[in-house]
C-alpha cells in the first residue's frame, strides 16, 4: 500500500486498532502542557526499518498420521483390549463384538455350500453320461442339451454359495478389530455392552514422533508462504524447544476469520512435543519497505485534527522538542513505519505525547544500556 493510501485510511481498516490505542492516552492540545516544567522524556533514535520483517503465526501441534478406527460390522461390543495412550503394533487386537450370529451365518453358508457342491457333482455326471451318449448317437441333442444347461446352473449356484460363504467368514473375522499400523491410542469411543454400528469410529491413532502444525494465516500475508520453504518453530509451553519445518501444504480456500490454512511438517520432533500443544511459526521475509520510513512505538505517534499525525523530534542545540507531521506506512504489531521529515539518527519522543508540545524545553530520559 502507497504512503498516501495509507495516510488517509489511517483512522479505518487496520489503522483503527492504533488510533484505539491514542484515543486511550487522550490526544489534547498544546494549551494543557505547562512549558515551565522541563520534563524527562522517553526517546528512541530512529535508524531504517530493516527490509527483512518476521512475523509470528499461532499454529496447534497435531500428529502427521491420525486414523479413525471403526468395526466394518455392527454388533454388541464384549471385550475391549486397548485404552487411551496405549501404544499398539499392526495388527494388535483392540477389540471385539459378539460373534454368534456370525458364527451360526458362517455355518449357514457352508451348509448352502456343501449342497451347491453335491448339486454340481451329480449334475457334471449326468452332463458326461449324456455327452458320452449322444456321442454315440444313442440320445437326441436335447437331452444332450438339457444336461450341459443343469450343469452349468450347477456351477453358477455353487460360485454363489462360495462367495456367500467367503462373505460370512469375512464378516465373522471382522468381529476382531485391529490396529492398522503402529502408533498410539489418542481417542477412545467406546465401551463394553455398547452397540456399535459400521462405520462408527471408536478409537482414533495417530503415528508416534511424527508431528506437524496447522495453522491459519491471514490472508495478507499468504502468499508470504512458499511450498518447500523452511520456517522456524517455537512453542509457548516450552521456550527452551526451538525447531525447523517445511511448508508441505498452503489452502487455497478462506476459512474461518478469512484465513487460510497451511500445515507445516517437523523436521525434528523433540520428546516434549505432543499433540495439541500451541505452537508459532515464525516466518522472515523481505518488504519494499525498506527505504519509505522509521519504524517506532505506536506511543511515539499523536494524533491530530482530521488525518494528520505527529512525532516529537528532539533539537539536541535548543534541548527542546520539534513538533513534526507523519505518515503512517505500516502497522506491526506494537510499533508502526512511519514516514515524514525525519532522518536516521534523529532522536524521537516515545512516550507521554499527550503531554509535550512543539517548543517544549525537555530532558533526555536516561536510558538502560542493553
């Protein structure tokens, strides 16, 4: 956004939140400060904003790998074998439903299967003694015929009894559910006598040490993001952990608060990461900047009548204040890039503008050195 773009929407869009911030201090005129009293002022020498800026996007651990797991058949559950943060191979039995009506379906099928089977033999022999005959000229084509159509719906019921009996024994098998793959129990939905029906999820896994972050970015600073690019990470509840990530996805659809989600994979995962813990990105990128102003505490700015803006510039000569007009370019968080007739090195009020005026004979608070 141009310089005076943003000077006139100063007072709206995101200049509203620092203009908040003055109204809170007061912004009265010169008449109230008495200029016999020569005050101590807070100050900041100005010096070029750096044209490398890092912004800090909140984000929440979340495993790299999550699986909701559900029964493929419905039925009463009877035993449940794994509990919330277990940590269970492929394969482990995590629990079971009853299985009788599955067992007497099972053995329903092979009955049906057993007859399919006698049914076949006996119709492939009378298909061969009818096949051998006609052969020899003995019976008519269709008798012949009849026998190879008998055998043939022979073969087709025994298929179907087959695969009915392979449905059952499968759903009778599915009666155990299993871990998909390694990992840890991070939900579970589900107790002993509950009903459960197919598809209902009853444990949820997620892979061990393997972490990303989600996180939503605001959608003026998206297309910072580049896929690939390597990010650092820092985490709230443990300062001391400090890691690196790469971009691995960046949403192309606004959610909620219009921002846009982007999931960051760990390069390291540290023993005292978990999931669901917060998390921030911390992404430094290049502005244009650079050469358009100074950036300085919100505090150091007052505002005036209509859209003007001033900073206080201290004349080390007359050891007094230089009332000045400037332009807000940028809000960044606490501090704002402002632009104005101001050079590098020149020493600004950065504190307690309400109370100074231009003229003001002032004192140069002193510092603590850093």
């Amino acid at each position: 956004m141009m310089l005076g773009q943003l000077s006139t929407s100063w007072r709206r869009g995101i200049g509203a939140m620092a203009v908040s911030a003055f109204a809170l201090v007061g912004c009265k005129e010169a008449e109230l400060v008495d200029k016999s009293v020569v005050r101590s002022i807070k100050w900041e020498q100005l010096a070029p904003s750096n044209a490398a800026q890092e912004r800090h996007i909140a984000g929440l651990l979340r495993p790299v790998d999550v699986s909701r797991v559900s029964f493929e058949v419905s039925g009463r559950v009877v035993a449940v074998h794994a509990d919330l943060g277990d940590t269970v191979q492929a394969g482990d039995l995590l629990a079971i439903i009853d299985g009788k009506r599955f067992d007497l379906a099972v053995r329903e099928a092979e009955a049906r299967a057993a007859e399919a089977h006698a049914l076949m033999r006996e119709s492939q022999q009378d298909y061969e003694r009818q096949r051998t005959l006609y052969d020899k000229g003995w019976v008519a084509k269709s008798a012949y015929d009849v026998a190879v159509a008998g055998f043939d719906a022979a073969k087709s019921q025994l298929q179907a009894a087959e695969a009915r009996l392979g449905l059952t024994q499968r759903d009778q098998r599915l009666t155990e559910l299993r871990a998909p793959f390694d990992g840890i129990i991070s939900a579970r939905d589900i107790e002993p006598f509950e009903e459960v029906v197919v598809g209902q999820p009853v444990f949820q896994m997620h892979t061990e040490g393997k972490l990303e972050i989600h996180a939503g970015v605001p959608a003026t600073l998206v297309d910072k993001f580049d896929h690939g690019a390597v990010v650092s990470v820092s985490f709230p509840t443990a300062p001391d952990r400090s890691v690196s990530g790469i971009i691995a996805e960046i949403g192309t659809v606004a959610e909620a608060g219009s921002t846009f989600p982007v999931t960051v994979v760990l390069l390291d995962t540290p023993p005292a990461l978990r999931a669901g813990m917060p998390a921030q990105l911390g992404l430094t990128f290049d502005t244009d900047l650079a050469d358009e102003g100074f950036v300085v505490p919100i505090s150091a700015i007052r505002p005036g009548p209509g859209d003007q803006n001033y900073a206080f510039v201290f004349d080390a000569d007359s050891q007094s204040l230089r009332q000045v007009v400037v332009n807000p370019v940028e809000l960044r968080d606490n501090t704002v890039l402002i632009s104005g007739p101001l050079e590098a090195g020149d020493i600004v009020a950065s504190a307690g503008v309400e109370f100074l005026a231009d003229g003001l004979e002032v004192h140069l608070f002193e510092q603590p050195e850093s």
